[in-house]
C-alpha cells in the first residue's frame, strides 16, 4: 500500500464517519413538522428579467476561484426520487416557512432531476466563497443541468437573504461567468413583513438590484468536471461586502426562476403555489414549481438561537469538532442515479 492509497483510505473513512455523524445533527429543513400548516406560493415567471446581461468576453484575465478541496459547511436536502413515480413527497416542504422541496413540474408532477438538492457545501479560497450544489440526476432529455442554480447569502444574519447569486444552465466545465448573475436586495424586504413566515399575497421587489459581473471582483459557475450533476458557484468575497459570518444556503429553479419576486412563500398564497405533498389539500404544484432549496447554515459563528431560514433544531448550532472541520470533498459525490419515471 503506498502512501496515497493509505491518505485516501483515511479521508475516506473520515468523509463517511462525518457525514454520518452530521447526518444525525442535521436539522431537516423543511421537515414533516411544518408548523405553520400550509405554504404560500410565490410564482415567479420566465427568466430572470434581463438586465441588459453584458457577458464578458471568453478570455478571462481576472482572479477565477481555485479547486476547493475541501468543504466547510454542509447541508442535506431531502432526496425526492425516493418517492417519485408516486408524483409526491413526504417531506422537505414546508411552504410557509419559506422551505421548498418541489422538484417536479406544475401539475402533472413530472419529477425533474435536475432541480431536486440533495447535499449543498461551502468552501473557500483567498478570494472567493465557493459553493458545491449536488443534484439527484441531470435532465432527462437535455442530459444537462437545465435551471437556474443559486446561493442567497443574509450577511447581516436577520434572517433575510441579502445577496443571491445564479447560475443558469450552466455546461462549461471551466469558469464562467457567463450566464452567472447576481442580485442584491437594497431595501430589506426579501422575507416580507414577517421574515419567520409566509406574507402572501404581497409584493415586495425581493431582490431588486442586479450588479454588474464584469469587474475584477466577479461570480462564476461551472459545472464540476466529471461530475455532471454537481454544479458550483463561486463569488468574489468583495461582491458581498466581504463578510466574515454570514448564514448561506443554496438554490434550484427551473420554474419561476425570479430574484425580484423573493421570497416566494411571500408572493404567492400557499393554496396558488400548490403542494407536492399528496394529501394535502393544495397538492398538486401550481404556481411555485419545479424549484428546491435547502435551510441556511451559518459561516463563522455559532448562534444558540434560531434565525429565519437557520437549519434548526432546537440547540446551539454545533461548533466543528477540533480536526474535523474540513473533510475529503469529491468523494462525498454519490453517483449519479438512472432516470426513474418518464
Ligand atoms: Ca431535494
Ligand atoms: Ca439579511
Ligand atoms: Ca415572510
Ligand atoms: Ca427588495
């Protein structure tokens, strides 16, 4: 055995002993006890309103984000192919409080691959936040990752997203900033009136502002190489002010795919956003559609108390384990599944 094989042996079984140990303390997101009852829906349609989207040409001289080895935060989606070819869920959605799990389409209830979350990681490099999104499969007739993919950022720690970035349809392999847009919210009414739960019907401009991605300090995306269901995103610590804690958590939107009409569960009645829960009385998806996101970790601090959108589950958030606080990264990919239905 050489030296190699022994470090990868080891990191291995440390991934895997982490990543059961977190699975335990993992608060699920949009659990089976969605208390406040029924989500509101808030539909947003079409692209992403173009902001005269000015790509930047191919060559690119600036800073890119490195290769992130390692991972140092982690959230786990519910993984909606277990229930699939029954065109439901049974946990994961808890519409009104903003947790959605709905990768499936408005309707029929056709499960979509490509926008159903199943692991979120951050990590990080001298310049950038880099955040590693894995998806249950590609499209199935594209064979691509078809959907805008996202990140919002709350860098003030309210329980309100300040920043989101997205990634839309991304293929290229290397880093791109083409196709990746980012969105700030100038007057703090992402999460409605009352950020701890569903507003709607109101009409807040979410995310109102979309900064240029064409100075220095940029977003990109890619397509992780050899793994085309994982798709990561990397911004520019000095886009979003360059926080040193923050709460994050990641995005899949091949539905209304809109930052200006976040939160949805704000904008759109649970009754008009639909449910994929069978049974309950708004099944099936309407409005909000086709669309997954995962409850938010925090970056850099450690709260003993609960923060809109926080992955909670009732204690202090569990500081890293001295030695543990990065692990092995790309062997926590899981392979890629068949398609189930269609
Ligand atoms: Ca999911
Ligand atoms: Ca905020
Ligand atoms: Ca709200
Ligand atoms: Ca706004």
């Amino acid at each position: 055995m050489n030296r190699t094989f022994i470090k990868y042996a080891f990191l291995l079984i440390l991934a895997a002993s982490l990543f059961a140990f977190s699975a335990c303390v993992t608060v699920e997101m949009n659990g089976s006890n969605a208390q406040n009852g029924e989500p509101t829906a808030v539909v947003l349609n079409g692209q992403p309103q173009s902001a005269e989207a000015t790509q930047q040409p191919t060559q690119d001289d600036r800073v890119l984000p490195t290769d992130p080895e390692y991972v140092e935060g982690e959230v786990e989606d519910t993984d909606s192919s277990k229930f699939a070819t029954e065109r439901r869920v049974v946990s994961g959605d808890s519409y009104k409080s903003n947790f959605f799990e709905r990768p499936f389409t408005s309707q029929t209830m056709d499960y979509l691959p490509a926008v159903d979350i199943l692991y979120g990681y951050i990590s990080s490099d001298d310049n950038f936040f880099i955040y590693t999104i894995i998806l249950a499969g590609v499209d199935y007739e594209t064979n691509t990752l078809l959907g805008s993919y996202g990140v919002e950022m709350d860098i003030d720690a309210d329980g309100r997203g300040d920043y989101s970035i997205w990634a839309k349809d991304p293929v290229s392999t290397t880093w791109t900033s083409e196709n990746v847009r980012i969105f700030k919210d100038t007057n703090n009414d992402v999460g409605g009136k009352d950020k701890y739960t569903s507003d709607a019907p109101s009409a807040g401009n979410g995310y109102d502002q979309e900064l240029p991605n064409t100075n220095a300090e940029a977003a990109f995306a890619r397509v992780m190489p050899e793994y085309p269901t994982v798709v990561q995103i990397a911004v520019h610590r000095a886009l979003v002010e360059n926080p040193a804690e923050f709460l994050w958590g990641v995005w899949a939107d091949n539905g209304l795919q809109d930052p200006g009409q976040f939160d949805y569960d704000d904008h759109y009645t649970y009754k008009d956003a639909g449910s994929p829960i069978s049974g309950n009385q708004y099944y099936p998806l309407k409005a909000v559609y086709a669309c997954d996101n995962t409850c938010r970790r925090t970056y850099g601090f450690y709260p003993d108390y609960r923060i809109p959108n926080m992955c909670w589950s009732g204690g202090p958030v569990l500081t890293p384990t001295p030695g543990f606080g990065i692990i092995f990264f790309p062997r926590l990919i899981p392979t890629p599944k068949p398609p189930i239905i269609k």
